[in-house]
C-alpha cells in the first residue's frame, strides 16, 4: 500500500527539535510503524502544479495524509486522477482542502484528528483578542525601536471588560473560547451558529444565540470566527457584512483565510471600520510576501496581528495529531471502526453536520 503525506518542511528547526512531528523531516513519526507492515511511505512538501510530487504520486496512493498547515489540496480534478484513493487524513483539524462533496462521489474517506488541537486554537484566540484590544503589537515595536511614548498607544488600548464578543461557530473550539473569556467579565457573550448549544452549555457560559449574522455582527464589539470553510462560509465577511459591523471592533479569525474577503478586511482596516484584525490563516498557503494582510494597518498605523498558520500547531498539539494520525491509520489497516468524530466523509456520505447545512 503506497501512503502519501504533503508536510511543510521544517528546515534546521526539525532537525533540531524532534518533537516538530508534523514536518517533512520528522513524518508524524509513523515511518517505522508503516514500513515494519510493508507499506510505501512517500513524503513531500512539494504540491503545487501538474509535475509536483503531490500530483504525481496522487494517482497511485491509498492513503494521503496533509496537515491543514501546508495543505495538498485535493481538488474535484485530481480526484479523477486518484485512481486507489481509498481514504484521506487530515493530520489536525480543518478538511476543507480537500473537495468534499468529490470525496462523497468517489467513496473516499476523509476523517481528521478531530479535537486535537482546540485547546491550542482557542488559547491563540483569546492571546489575539487581548493584543488587538490593548493594542499590544505597536506598544513593542515601539520599544523595539528605542522609543517611549505612552500616548501613542495607550490612545488606541481598551480593556476586554465590558465588551460584546460573539463567536461565529460554536463547536470545539468557538465554544473554548467563551469558556475561556467568561472570566474577563464581558458585558455579554454571542454565539452565531446553525447548530444550537444545549441549553446546560449555553448557560454554563451565559451565552445568547443570535440567528441573523447581520444582527450579530451589529451588536458585537470583538468577534472571532471558529467556523470550517465550506460552501456556505466562503467570504461570508465581506464588504456587505463588513458594513454592518459596529465601527472600530476587533475581528480575530483562526478558522480559515477564506471566510473572510481578504480585500475587504484591508479596506476595513484602512478605513477604520475595523481596529484590528488578527489570525494565522490565509486565503492561500504560504501566503505570498506581498500579501496585504502581511502589513496592512489602521489609520493609527496598529491593528494588525497577522502571524502564519501556527496556532493549532503547538508541541503539544503536535503529539496529539500524530499519535491521531496513526490511530486512524490504525483502524483503517485492521478493519476497526473509527472514531464517529473524527469522521468528516464516511464511504459515500457525510459524517458531520459541522460543514454547512445540507
Ligand atoms: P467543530 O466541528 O467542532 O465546530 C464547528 C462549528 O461551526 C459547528 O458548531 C458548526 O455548526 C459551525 N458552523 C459551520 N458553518 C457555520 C457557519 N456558516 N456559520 C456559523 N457556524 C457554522 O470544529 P472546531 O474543532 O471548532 O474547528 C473549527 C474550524 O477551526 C476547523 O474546521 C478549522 O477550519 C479551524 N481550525 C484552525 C486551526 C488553526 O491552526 N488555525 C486549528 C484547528 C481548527
């Protein structure tokens, strides 16, 4: 059986710390287990265009594993080509790189290691929350620079206390986040989902469920987005639904570049519709370096706490998603059932209800 994995590379850092599992250098450490069973392991970080690794070796692989960090991205084309495809494994969370409803078509399987790194994601949105609000990444530059005054940041620094801040999506890691926030005392907490919490959950966190997103992004101050990226939250934020947003709030998306209109994030920011915005994901990655969001401001030349696609890639997340991985390579070569939320494409059907209503 060919298992093929597109992994980002590492360079010397890989090298260096071994426990950089998801790297092209350190291959999930399942080498030993699937080459002891007689298995071909192919790893490469090489998936751009016809003559990649990825698309070359796509036709005749079993089993591909890709971290949403440095995606494969399986489009309805190469699934034509993907002849032995038998099952996908997302080594983390977040599947949308790979043509789902194609997936469902082709009986392939596509499961993640779901839950593994939700703590990582959830801690990573409240730090973005925190550094947008007080306004930290222009107060260190600063001081980096060899400056001090205080003013000039302390004009755009707020406190978390006191504000409106919703979640889009309040699944695993939507609904971390409002456990994690509760404690700042905010006047209120939101949620925008299809999916109702059950009722001890909202109440746990006091939290209200609004159904019409334009009313939602009316009334908050901070808003995170926690939602996957499918048919439905492709550039749900746009210029139209920027508009609606109260003037100067904060928007922090960790969940999927796409989601939001890139362009008209900037513009927003530009215009100081919004104050800040502040993930790790973007529309395409690696994001090019003349990607705006890479240094776009807002009028008080802050607002920006853009890093690349890290938050859900901890040391300690890494364990998780690679002894994930492996366990559902596991079942899959022994014939065991998988996990039931880990699977996203079952034989021929969808196993969750998280990617959109259908
Ligand atoms: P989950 O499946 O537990 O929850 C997702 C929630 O979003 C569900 O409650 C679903 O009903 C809701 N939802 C779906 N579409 C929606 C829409 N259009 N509007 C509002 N709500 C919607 O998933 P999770 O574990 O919380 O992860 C969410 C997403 O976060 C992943 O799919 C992935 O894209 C992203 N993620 C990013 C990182 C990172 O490193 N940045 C890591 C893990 C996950």
């Amino acid at each position: 059986m060919k298992v093929l994995a597109i992994l980002y590379s590492g360079g010397a850092a890989a090298k260096e710390e071994p426990r950089l599992l998801g790297t092209l250098e350190n291959e999930l450490a399942i080498r030993e287990y699937l080459e002891s069973q007689g298995h071909e392991y192919l790893v490469s970080d090489d998936k751009e265009g016809p003559d990649s690794f990825f698309q070359k070796h796509i036709a005749d692989a079993e089993v591909l594993i890709t971290t949403p960090f440095h995606p494969g991205y399986l489009t309805a084309d190469l699934f034509e080509k993907a002849k032995k495809l038998k099952i996908c494994i997302t080594a983390g969370v977040g599947s949308d790189h790979i043509d789902l409803n194609a997936a469902v078509a082709h009986q392939v399987q596509v499961l993640e290691v779901s839950g593994s790194n939700v703590v990582s994601v959830a801690e990573h949105v409240v730090m973005n929350i925190l550094l947008l609000v007080r306004n930290f990444v222009p107060a260190h530059e600063m001081i980096e620079r060899g400056d001090w005054q205080v003013s000039q940041v302390a004009r755009n620094a707020f406190d978390v206390e006191g504000k409106v801040i919703g979640t889009i999506g309040a699944g695993r890691i939507g609904y971390r986040v409002l456990q994690r926030l509760l404690p700042f005392n905010p006047k209120e907490l939101l949620y925008y989902d299809y999916a109702t919490l059950p009722a001890e959950a909202e109440k746990a966190v006091n939290a209200r469920r609004v159904e019409d997103l334009k009313d939602f992004v009316s009334q908050c101050d901070i808003i995170t987005v926690n939602a996957p990226l499918h048919e439905g939250s492709r550039g749900l934020i746009n210029t139209e639904l920027l508009s609606h947003f109260k003037k100067g709030a904060w928007l922090v998306n960790t969940a999927r570049g796409a989601i939001c209109d890139k362009d008209a994030v900037a513009a927003a920011l530009k215009s100081g519709q919004l104050r800040g915005y502040a993930g790790d994901v973007w529309d395409v990655q690696p994001a090019p370096r003349d990607h705006v969001w890479r240094t776009m401001k807002n009028p008080l030349g802050g607002g920006n706490g853009m890093v690349p696609h890290y938050s859900g890639t901890t040391l300690d997340a890494q364990a998780r998603y690679a002894k994930g991985t492996k366990d559902i390579l596991d079942n899959y070569l022994t014939g065991k059932e998988q996990e039931p939320g880990n699977v996203i494409i079952g034989l021929g059907k969808w196993g969750t209800k998280a990617y959109g209503q259908r």
